[in-house]
C-alpha cells in the first residue's frame, strides 16, 4: 500500500537533479582551469555561463571592481545594446543596485523584483534589460571584494537558497 504522495517522492528526485547540476557545472569550470593553455577569459566565461543555467537566469554577468565602481567583465545572455549601455555606465558601489550592495555587504542576495524595491535606482539599466527579480554573490580573494557573480531573471520569480550557494 503506497502511503507516500507523489510530491514527496519527487522532492528527493529534485534535490538529486539539482545536486548533479552543481556538480556538472564544478567539474565544468575545473577542466577548464586544469586545461593547458586556459585563459582567464576561459574560466570567467564558464564560471559565468555555469552561474546563468545553476540558476536557471536569463543573463548572467560577472562584474569587477574597478576603483569605486563595477565594471562589466564577462556575459552571458546580453543583447549588444545592453552591453555599450554597461561600458559607459559602469555600477557604483552603492546600494542602488543589487551589485553594488553585494559588494558593500560582502554576502550573497537578492532582490526579488526590483520594481517593487524602494532603494533600487537603476531604472534606465532595468528597462533596457528588462530584468525583474536579480541575485548576486561576492568574488573574494584574501577578504577583498574583487567583484560580484549575478544572474537575473526577466519575470518576477525570487531566487532558492540553493540558488544562492
């Protein structure tokens, strides 16, 4: 007699997938390093594009500090446009943006939709990239902040803790 409702069987099924993706994109990004002659473009765009489908994101970005502010280094998901807007407008380390306050808290967030968020100020870069719920996580070499992984989505839909780690 089965007792157990389909739901709960498939929990464990999810965890399992889910855990095998980590562990996929892991090994991704060290054959990459562990290759000969790997460039650190190479390792950046896999760390980039293993972040965009760990999360299920639309876009994926990898931003670096470049004095007081962030800069666009790596993509995935872009459109052309989206990416000049990004040159000449580099992130502020403020609390405007979801990179920015990532790199002054030092620990990975989210904003589950950044049109319902007060404190977001980055209006002209959300309506070109249409982005709606974002999450972002520190790149930290020796306890400095170097520059922040996120990943964004263009419909309301809040990152998972796992999404997170």
């Amino acid at each position: 007699m089965a007792t157990g409702s389909g739901r709960a069987q498939s929990e464990p099924r999810e965890e399992l997938a889910e855990a095998l993706e980590q562990l996929r994109a892991t090994r991704e990004v060290l054959r990459t390093l562990g290759r000969s002659g790997s460039t650190v473009d190479e390792v950046f765009r896999t760390v980039v594009e293993s972040a965009k489908r760990l999360c299920r994101g639309d876009v994926a970005q990898m931003h670096l500090t470049a004095g007081a502010t962030y800069r666009l280094a790596r993509e995935s998901g872009l459109s052309e446009e989206y990416m000049a807007f990004m040159a000449e407008h580099p992130i502020a380390a403020d609390r405007r943006t979801l990179v920015g306050r990532v790199g002054i808290d030092r620990r990975a967030q989210q904003i589950a939709d950044v049109l319902a968020d007060p404190d977001y100020g980055a209006i002209d870069a959300q309506r070109l990239g249409r982005f709606r719920s974002i999450i972002g996580a520190p790149m930290l070499v020796d306890d400095e902040v170097i520059g922040v992984l996120s990943a964004w989505r263009v419909r309301v839909d809040p990152f998972s803790a796992r999404d997170a780690e």
